[in-house]
C-alpha cells in the first residue's frame, strides 16, 4: 500500500473479499480512502474498518439483499470488485455435470448477478468503475484446469463485453488475469500433492520471474484499474503473472 488517498469518498464492494486476493484488494481500497463492504460466505475475515455481509454469489436473492445492504450503508456505489470464485482442478474427462454447472454458476453467474445488482447503484456514480478477477487460464492452455479454464475464459469474454454495454454510461469495466498466486487455495492443491515441495518448485519455475504472484501484487492491479487515475482505462485485462502470458525464455543453464 503506498498511502495514497486516491479512493477518498468512493464507495466499494468487493466480492470473495473476506481472504486471499479479496481481503488484500479489500485492505488496499480501505487504506487508499475508500469505503468498503466484502460479500463473502464467510466475511468474519473482513475486520474494521470493513464491513462484512454474508453473500452467496451462486444464489441471486442473496446478491440483491447484500448488494442493496452495502449500497445503504455505504451511501452508494462507485467501484464493484468480482473476485468471488471456486477453484477446480482436472481434465474434461475428471468432473462430472454436475461440477461443471457448481464452477460456472459462481465463477462466471457469479460475475453477472453482483453486477446486475450494482448496476443501478454504478449508474448513479460520477466514478464508476467494475473489475473482475479473470486468470492466466483464460489466455494459456494449462494443464489440468480443463473446467476452471473454461469459466475464466468466459470471464474475460463477459468483461469485455460488459465493456462494450456500459462504456457510454459511464462505467468503465476491465479485468486482470493473475497468474498462479499464493493463496489458500492453491495451498491446499499444494497440501494434496504427492510430493508438496516438488509441486510449489514446479509451479514457482513455471512463472517466468521464478516465484508465486502475491495477493496483495493482485490487489496493486485491481486498485489501478478502479482508480480514477485509469479513467480512459476499458475492456483491459491486465496480466499480474511474472511474464507468463507474453514471455518466451530460452531454458535456464546452470
């Protein structure tokens, strides 16, 4: 956080916000000035001067009451954060239906019930501002992450669509696509591996700078993105990934 007040007066929600790359996001909006409430199933990890609602991104009756909630506490709305979403690993063979609609209906479903509940509130905003949380997965071919690949895809798609809906309204809409980041959920991938230090090594090498994304690096990005500094800034995604995406190196030698 670099102290900067560029958020003064702003409201902001923020989805999946109460750990990993939410509650960084969420803290970063916070010291920058900015009112915040997180939506999250669990909030009890977003502490003062946060304010926690329980929120079920799956469930539409959920997304509108908590919407309308932070909308009244706060006094409005001017920045949304879709951060909300489920991890899953496999090939298209290794989940069944039922996992694909579970993974689709809260990553990208997710994505459009928060923002159709915001959209009023965005309307209203002299600054408003929508960023969704996409993935490398949506833009590289990786293993593994059949289904998880196909609801990130289809994130940035719907952002750059949404981009195009409601740019002459005034709402600029962007997304970034971190590459694999430090959070709980790639430590319990981590945790499930046969051989967890080989695992980290290999995902570490597989990013370009040689490490695992940070969340709170995640949360430098999305705070650009929302901030009136990025004011000509629409239908971006904005790579947070060591070089993954766009780098091609020549193997290392020793």
């Amino acid at each position: 956080m670099n102290g900067t007040d560029e958020f003064t007066g702003l409201r902001a929600v923020v989805t999946g916000g109460a750990s990993g790359i939410g509650l960084a996001t969420a803290r970063l909006l916070a010291a920058r000035g900015a009112e915040v409430a997180v939506l999250d199933l669990d909030p009890t990890g977003a502490e003062k001067p946060l304010h926690g609602l329980r929120a079920d991104v799956a469930d539409d009756a959920s997304v509108r009451a908590a919407v309308a909630e932070a909308a009244e506490r706060l006094g409005g709305i001017d920045v949304l954060v879709n951060n909300a979403g489920i991890g899953v690993a496999g090939t298209v063979a290794d989940n069944p239906d039922e996992e694909w609609h579970r993974v689709l209906d809260v990553n990208v479903l997710g994505i459009v019930r928060t923002t159709r509940a915001a959209l009023p509130h965005l309307r209203r905003s002299a600054h408003a501002a929508v960023v969704n949380t996409c993935s490398i997965a949506a833009t590289a071919g990786l293993p593994q992450r059949a289904l998880y690949s196909a609801s990130k895809g289809a994130v940035l798609s719907l952002t750059l669509a949404m981009a195009a809906d409601h740019v002459r309204e005034g709402i600029r809409v962007n997304c970034v696509n971190p590459g694999t980041v430090d959070t709980p959920w790639v430590g319990r991938l981590l945790s499930a591996a046969e051989d967890p230090a080989a695992e980290r090594a290999a995902l570490n090498a597989r990013q370009p700078h040689g490490r695992l994304v940070t969340a709170e690096e995640v949360a430098a990005a999305i705070g650009y993105l929302a901030s009136p500094a990025a004011g000509s800034v629409t239908g971006t995604a904005l790579a947070v990934d060591g070089g993954m995406a766009g780098l091609r190196l020549r193997p290392a030698t020793s």
